[in-house]
C-alpha cells in the first residue's frame, strides 16, 4: 500500500524479555515518515517497553533483553554494534511521561543536546537554536524574559514543553513520547496536541497514550498491544470505527483495559 | 471512659519523660561548658608587672643603628636581670633569683621584642608590662591558694611579700594574652600557644581533604553509576559500611605501618596525619556520596541519556552536581570528626612537644586535639587553663564545621 521509502523506522521479530519475563512478544511494526503513530492498548502490556527499544533505552536496565530487527530509513539496524548508542539518540528523541527538566536554567536545558553534539558552532548560533526550539514548542513567548531562571520553577505543562524544546533542539528525524500529557490538565494537553500537529510536519513521531480520544485527534496510524503482542494496527480511523479484531473493539469501547 | 482516662495519662507519663530526657541532656551540656569556660577563659589573659626599663648601653650589644637581623640574634639576658636589679633595690643573690623567677623565662625576648619595634628607645626609661611567671599568674587568678604552708607553695612568702608590694603601687596588670593564639607550644604555661597546632591540624586537614574526597567522590561515582548490582558490589558495599565503624586508632596503626613503616614517610608530619585521617573520612565520604547520587533521580539521567549525552557526560554534567551538596556536607561532616580525632595523630607522632610554628605538611607539628592532650598531661597549674581554652577553640571550629555543612544543605537544597 505504501511505498517502503516512506517508513522512518521498520521493526520486525521484536522480542523484549525483562529476566526471564517476556514484556515483547514477537512484534512487528513500522511507522511512516512524517506521521503520527500512536500506542494503546491497557496497562503493563508493554507500549513503553516497546516504545524504550525504539531508542535503545532498554540497555539502561540491566535484567531488560531485546531481540529483534530495528531498522532505521531501510538501511541503519539501530542495533548493530558498531552505530554508537549516542548517535542513535541525536536522531531518535524522547519525551518521558513526567516532566524531566535539568534542574539548570531553561536556557542550558535547551542548549545542552546542540553544546554535546557540537551543532553549533557559535554562542549566537546557539542562541538561535535555543530560541527556535523554544519557538516550535510553543513556549517562547511565555519563557522569553526568564530564560536563566530555574526551568524546575516552570508550571508541569510548561516543563512538558520544554522537554519537547530539548528534544527536538538536536533536530532528531524520530520523536518517542511516552504518555507526554499523562501529567497535565486539558489546557496543557491541548496544548501539546496542537504542538505534536505542527510537529508532524518535519518529524517522525511515535506517542503512547491511554487517552482513545487524544489517539485519534494527533494520529494518522494506531497499534494497539495487549500482554506484550501487537494486537492490531492500522489507520486510527480504522481501528477506532471498526477494528478487525474483537479485542481491540472491546478495549476501545472500554469494555476492558 | 476509663480506657481514655488511662490513655491520656500514659500520654501525658511519655511526654514528661521526654522532656526530662531533653532537660537532663542541655543540663550536662550546659555544665560542661559552664565548666570549660570558667576554666579556660584564664587563658586568654596573662598577668603583668608594670617595670622601668632602661635600654641600658652597658647591658647590651646592639644600639639604635643595629639591624633587625642583628637585634634578633643577640642577647638581652644581661638587660632583664639589670631591669629586675634597677626596680627592686638591694637584692641579694637569692633574693635576686626569687624576684627573676616572679618574671617570664622570656622576659629577654619581650624586651628584644620591643625594642625591635623601638630602636629610638635605646639610652631611655619607658614603663613596660613585663609578662609574669605562670606560677605568679595563678597565684594572681586565684587558681593557686595563698593560705598554704610556704612549702606547698610554688611562690614563697618572700615573693607574696614583693607581690603586695607591687600590688599596692598598682603595678601588677592583666592583658590580653594574643600570645596563645600566636605562639607554638612552650615549657612555660605563660608563653605557650595553640597556632602551632591549629596550623597542624589545618595542614592535616588539607591533606585530607585533598586526599579523601576526590577519591571517594570517584569511588562512589564508579559503584553508584557504572558498576552493576550484584554480589561485589555489595561485599564492597558492607565492607565501606564496616569500615565506617572501625575505631580511629586502628586507623592510626594502619598509617603507622604502612605510611611510616613501609613507605618510609617522615614521623610527626601532618601528611602523615593527614592520610591517616583520610583513611579514616573516606568511608564517610562515599557512604554521603552515594546516598546524594542515589538520591538524584532516574529521570534526570535519562533526560541526559535520552539526548544522546554518553554515561560520563550524564554523569559529570548533570548527576555529580546534584549529588555534591550532600556530599560536601558528608565531607565536612567527616573532616570535622577527622578534626577531633587524636589517635590517629598519636600514632603518627603528631603529638610532640613543638615550639615552632609548622609552615607547611612537612614541617613536624602537633594537632589541636593531640595538643590539647599533651597540655592536660602536663602537672604544671597554668596549663590547665590552656587544655580548656584549647578545648573551646576545638569546639568553636567544629561548631563552625559542622553550621556550614547545615548551611550549604539548606542552601543548595534542589527541588524537583
Ligand atoms: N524495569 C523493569 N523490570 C522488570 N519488569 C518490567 C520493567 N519495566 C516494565 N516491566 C514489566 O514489563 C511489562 C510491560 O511494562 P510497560 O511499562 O512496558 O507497560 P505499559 O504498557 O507502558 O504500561 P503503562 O500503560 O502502565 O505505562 C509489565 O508487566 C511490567 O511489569
Ligand atoms: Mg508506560
């Protein structure tokens, strides 16, 4: 149906054991380019696991083993020994469902991707990173006269953003969000909806959520998993009028989950 | 009803024996302060004798032209017996060794001393406070009865008899004794100081310092965040906690045999001190460190990894800062302990008698608590007011130690 080209990340065989507890079994999943793809499915049944092998992230936790072929614009296995982890995580960014700002003005959480990679080459070229970044998360107008103040001083929705800011900062081509609005009211959910639309336009994004309503408003494709197995994916329109699968039906009508 | 009668009155039993317990604790405090302070405070004033002095050219042998190098290495012995002769007529030559005796064995440097600073003195009269003897010192204070056969007295009748004397021509003083903060150790209470022994105890603390922490910063860093959980890491980990509870002069001896024994390191030194004091403030140190790093949150690294920032950019650029507050403070908590200790000095043989101010962690020094041991051992009555003004000093620097480890916890206390 699609041209291959046009899958940021493909992943087949996916398996995810944490010890000697399967949390993945046997996924396969691809994400277009340029899309949102979202994540559902009840809790503990393995979207975060799976959304952590996206970035390697999974390789923090010592009893976590992951199999499986992960590869990146048909060509980088994400997993091959010699791509380094931290090259990796420039172009796959993440957004962890609790606010995580340095505890450092909100300028160097901003600045702190572009200074370790060497993006750029200038004080006033990062300047102007900061200051886009801040930009296409939406929170420059509000942060622009306290840019050296603490961002742990920042409402939750605020750090969100700024999280958001850090993340893209670094230009990644994949952004992972792991419930982003779990933490936040309406207003800032809304917010970072409207956010994650604007941001489709230049980046990959992959976003878990528990929210069918939120899933449909910023998704164009939607998998849902259910005890570590991929259950059904498709077009969010699809699998939120009619899903193929009696499971899916009935975790999206809330009969279970 | 009566099941909540008895419950309250239980209540209130625990209540009281608590604020007994509070009492009784601030009452031993206060007395032993009390105590301490009513001792010690003699030691920061010195009795004088009000004398003419006459720069007498007979007596000496350098004049108004002289250098100060050569002031410095001549005599004035000649000089204070001639000031004791000119202001007490007619001594014979026991009557002579008594009134001397009533003076300081310095009294020739405190005389070099001002003549250095008042050359056009010389050939003139001018009234100085010469410094007493110790012995005449106490009587003064009143630490020494006066009301005791002539024979269990230091100072004999003979001598009261000058002392009321020069006490009724006004002319026995009291000063501030800055002599105990600027000299070394003395045989005589009245000259004897403790900078000798806090420059000892500083430089130790140096080496200490400079010895313990990045180590244990380093050590704690590696187990906290590079090493994985499992059986090593806690047989080291038990093995730390241990050694946080091993008694100082075990310590001691372990820098006894290995610093001076197999390495050959000088005797008496503070780096020698300060090592040893190092092996014993570094389990303090990793055990505060590694509880600040464990308390920095996962999701900060993750933040960081999750950039692509390596696990040493992680760590150095986001973890260690949060964690160093606490550790600073474990660390100063550690030096102040570190500070008291006097085994470990003991065992290294900073506890010499040294009368020359240690210039730096090579020279041979005592340390202030060591010093404050030597003072108490010695018999002589005006040193005892000398171990209790150490004693105070000790306390005022640990007081400060441990209210700026309090300050920086409070100030840099991170929120999340
Ligand atoms: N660090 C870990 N160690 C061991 N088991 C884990 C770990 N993290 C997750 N698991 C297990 O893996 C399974 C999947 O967890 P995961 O966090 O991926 O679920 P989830 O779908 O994100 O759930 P939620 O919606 O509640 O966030 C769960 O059974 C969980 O207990
Ligand atoms: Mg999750």
């Amino acid at each position: 149906m699609v041209d291959n080209n046009n899958f940021a990340l493909k992943t087949n065989n996916v398996y995810v054991h944490y010890g000697n507890k399967m949390a993945i079994n046997n996924v396969a999943l691809d994400f277009p380019k340029n899309e949102v793809t979202s994540l559902i499915g009840p809790s503990g049944c393995g979207k975060s696991t799976f959304l952590r092998c996206l970035n390697r992230m999974n390789d923090v936790i010592d009893s976590c083993k992951v199999e499986g072929s992960f590869i990146m614009n048909n060509t980088i296995d994400i997993y091959r020994d010699d791509l380094p982890i931290e090259n990796l995580r420039e172009k796959i960014g993440m957004v962890f469902q609790k606010p995580n700002p340095f505890p450092k003005s909100i300028y160097e959480n901003v600045a702190y991707g572009p200074k370790i990679h060497g993006v750029t080459s200038s004080q006033s070229e990062l300047d102007d990173l900061v200051k886009e970044s801040l930009h296409r998360a939406g929170l420059y107008d509000e942060v622009k006269d306290r840019l050296t103040d603490v961002a742990t001083g920042l409402s939750g929705g605020q750090q969100q953003r700024l999280c958001i800011a850090r993340a893209i900062s670094i230009k990644p081509e994949i952004i992972l969000m792991d419930e982003p609005c779990s933490a936040l009211d309406p207003i800032a959910t809304a917010k970072i909806e409207d956010l994650i639309n604007e941001l489709k336009e230049n980046y990959t994004i992959i976003i878990v959520t528990h929210s069918m309503s939120q899933a449909s408003r910023v998704s164009t494709k939607t998998a849902f998993f259910h005890l570590g197995n991929l259950i059904e994916e498709g077009d969010t329109s699809k699998i939120f009028t009619k899903p193929d699968k009696e499971q899916t039906n009935d975790y999206i009508t809330g009969r279970f989950g | 009803m009566s099941n909540i009668k008895k419950r309250l009155k239980a209540e209130r039993r625990f209540k009281f024996y608590g604020q007994l317990g509070v009492f009784l604790s601030l009452l031993f405090v206060t007395l032993l302060m009390l105590k301490i302070f009513t001792t010690g405070s003699g030691a920061f004033f010195r009795t004088t004798i009000e004398a003419d002095v006459f720069f007498d050219p007979k007596f000496m042998q350098v004049d108004k032209n002289s250098s100060d190098k050569e002031i410095s290495r001549s005599s004035f012995e000649a000089l204070a017996d001639s000031v004791v002769n000119n202001n007490f007529k007619d001594l014979n030559e026991g009557q002579f060794i008594k009134v001397r005796e009533m003076f300081t064995r310095r009294f020739d440097y405190q005389l070099r001393d001002y003549f250095l600073d008042n050359k056009d003195d010389y050939k003139k009269t001018v009234k100085l406070k010469i410094t007493a003897s110790s012995d005449l010192d106490q009587i003064v204070k009143g630490n020494y009865p006066r009301n005791v056969p002539e024979e269990q007295r230091k100072i004999n009748d003979y001598q009261l008899s000058i002392l009321d004397e020069l006490n009724k021509q006004e002319r026995i003083g009291s000063t501030f004794n800055f002599w105990f903060f600027t000299n070394g150790d003395s045989r005589d209470p009245e000259t004897a100081g403790i900078w000798g022994a806090i420059m000892g105890s500083f430089y130790a603390l140096m080496v200490c310092l400079a010895f313990a922490f990045p180590i244990g910063l380093f050590a704690s860093v590696y187990l906290e965040e590079y090493t994985k959980p499992g059986k090593i890491t806690d047989l080291i980990e038990v093995n730390i906690n241990n050694l946080a509870a091993v008694p100082s002069i075990v310590f001691g001896l372990l820098g006894l045999g290995m610093l001076i024994g197999v390495f050959n390191m000088p005797f008496q030194v503070p780096l020698v001190g300060g090592l040893t004091l190092g092996f014993m403030t570094l389990p303090t140190i990793i055990i505060a460190c590694r509880s600040s790093l464990r308390a920095v949150p996962p999701s900060i690294r993750h933040g960081a990894l999750a950039l692509g920032a390596t696990k040493t950019q992680t760590t150095f650029h986001h973890v260690v800062p949060l964690a160093l507050p606490g550790t600073l403070t474990g660390t100063i908590i550690g030096m102040a302990q570190a500070l008291g200790e006097t085994a470990p000095l003991l065992m290294v043989g900073m506890v010499a008698f040294v009368m020359e101010i240690p210039g730096g962690p090579l020279d041979p020094a005592t340390g202030l608590p060591s010093q404050i041991y030597l003072w108490s051992e010695s018999a002589e009555r005006g040193f005892i007011e000398k171990t209790s003004a150490g004693i105070m000093l000790l306390l005022l620097f640990l007081i400060l130690m441990n209210l700026t480890a309090v300050l920086i916890r409070r100030k840099v206390e991170v929120k999340w």
